[in-house]
C-alpha cells in the first residue's frame, strides 16, 4: 500500500455542519459550527468549539443556554452565509425562523432537527473555547421522521468535508450494531475456510511427497532394470562371439580331420592300384 504524507490535518471528515443558536438581550444569533460531536449519549451531553472571537462565545457564557440545529442541504446557502459573517457586525436574526423551547434559546425552524442546550462547563484551549452542554430536549421535522424515529435520508444532514465542500448523505445506509457482527462472522468463516485449505493444502503436499518417492524409487528400479539387462545384453554376445569361436575352430579342425582321412584314402586307393 502507497500512502502520502499530508502534514497534521484532522482527517476526521465528513462531520456535520451544524448551526448555533444564541439569544442575549433579545438578539438572537446564528452562527456555523463543524467542530462540534456528542460527549456522552446518556446523560446526552454535547460540545461546540468556538473561537474565542466568535460572538457566540460571550452570548452563550451570558444566557447558559444555545441550541444546536441541523441543517438539510437544502438551506446550505443561509446555513454557509452564518459561519461568514459575525453577530458582532451583522444582524443574522433573520435568516432562520425562531422558535423557542424550555430554555429560551432560539432554534431554527427551517433545520429539520434541533437541539436545545444547557451549558454545563467551558474548556479553554488556545484561541478556543469548548462549550460542554447537556440536552435538555430534541425536535423533528414531523416530515423527517419514519416509523417516529429521525430519518437521516428524509433529514438530509449537511456535511462538511475535508476539501471545504458542503454534501449529503446518499441513499447508503446499512443497519449499525449489525453489519459489525456480520463482519466478525464473515472473518470467523474465512478463518475456518483458510484452516480447511491449510489441512488440504498440508494433505496434498504429503501425498506429493509420496507420490515423489515412489516415482524416485520407479525410475531407480527402471534404471536398475535398464542396468541388468544392458549387462545381459553384453554377457549374450560375450557367449555368442565365443560359440561362434568355438564353432569355427570346430569346423576347422573337422575340415583339417577330412583332409587328413581323404590324403590316407589317396594314399590307401593308390597302394590298392599298385598291388
Ligand atoms: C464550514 C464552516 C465551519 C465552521 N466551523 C467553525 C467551528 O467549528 N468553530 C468556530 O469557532 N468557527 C467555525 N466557523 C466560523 C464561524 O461560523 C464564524 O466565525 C462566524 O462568523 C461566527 O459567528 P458569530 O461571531 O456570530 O458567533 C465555521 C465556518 C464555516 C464556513
């Protein structure tokens, strides 16, 4: 695997854009969040990061409460234009319809979900401040919900990404606490697939040896065989040459005897002429 070094970038994208609701001496602000995330589910407890510039600061350190509200992609120019400019200088109170809950803080009622807040402890880090606050209640878009539950295709959350672009969900969605378990049955099978293969593998490659071995001891038996009958082939013509031998000798020494026998029949025949 090839990887590129991109330098300290806090990769943890996509993450919502979310926008922050505040209300002090009855001017209500809205402003854009990403550094934002849940603390605990239960008790349900949330942050915010906010620059220590950030009119939001002083407003929710002045009421103790916010709201956090989700925008649909579908506001994402009234939802961009908040984290551009500042409460200090301009006058974003209209942008969203407030509505108001048991704490006062303003929600906006164009974000299909909204959060309502109490602050509970500010963190300082550098030129931030991190608001800790615990939810105090929770509203639906009634046309986002399926089944009474939030659906996050019908909320259509907007996302920030690591390129500076605004996105949504798509229609991907797999069941949470399920597909992890699928997963460790899926590498539990595979281990046992991989086990099995290793048992076949082990299987084959002993009878391979065998089956080697044999062969080794086929063509040292062949070899063998070829040896025995190249030296019987030799032994054969050894007997052959000297048979052939012994007959020529045993021709020539009949053909010497006929000589001899026919010289004394001469020899005989002409005594017998002469007497
Ligand atoms: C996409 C996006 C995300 C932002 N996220 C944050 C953030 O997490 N924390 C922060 O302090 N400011 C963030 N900002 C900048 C603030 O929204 C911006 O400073 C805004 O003017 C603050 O408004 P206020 O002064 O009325 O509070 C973000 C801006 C954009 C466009």
């Amino acid at each position: 695997m090839t990887k590129k070094e991109i330098g300290a970038v806090a990769c943890l994208y996509p993450i919502p854009a979310v926008v922050v609701g505040t209300k002090v001496r009855g001017k209500t602000d809205y402003a854009l969040f990403g550094n934002c995330g849940i603390i605990s589910a239960a008790p349900a407890t949330v942050y915010i990061s906010s620059d220590k510039k950030n009119f939001t600061n002083s407003s929710i350190k002045k009421a103790k409460v916010f709201s956090i509200n989700v925008p649909s992609a579908g506001i994402a120019a009234a939802t961009d234009f908040c984290g551009l400019f500042s409460g200090k200088k301009t006058d974003k109170s209209s942008v969203f319809t407030a509505f108001f809950g048991a704490t006062g803080a303003p929600m906006a009622e164009e974000c299909p979900v909204n959060i309502e807040c109490k602050l509970k402890k500010i963190f300082n880090f550098d030129d931030t401040e991190i608001f800790v606050a615990e939810i105090v209640n929770s509203f639906v878009s009634e046309r986002c919900l399926t089944n009474g539950q939030p659906d996050i295709e019908k909320i259509a959350p907007l996302i920030y990404d690591v390129a500076n672009k605004y996105r949504t969900i798509g229609k991907w969605s797999v069941d949470a606490e399920k597909i992890g378990r699928d997963f460790q049955k899926q590498a539990e099978k595979r281990a046992e697939e991989a086990m099995r293969t290793a048992k076949t593998e082990k299987k084959a490659a002993k009878l391979l040896k065998k089956n080697k071995k044999q062969e080794a001891k086929r063509e040292e038996k062949a070899a063998q065989a070829a040896e025995a009958e190249k030296e019987a082939a030799k032994k054969l013509k050894k007997t052959e040459k000297k048979a052939a031998k012994k007959v020529k000798k045993a021709e020539k020494k009949a053909a010497k005897k006929l000589k001899k026998v026919k010289k004394e029949n001469n020899i005989a025949h002409e005594t017998v002429r002469e007497l």
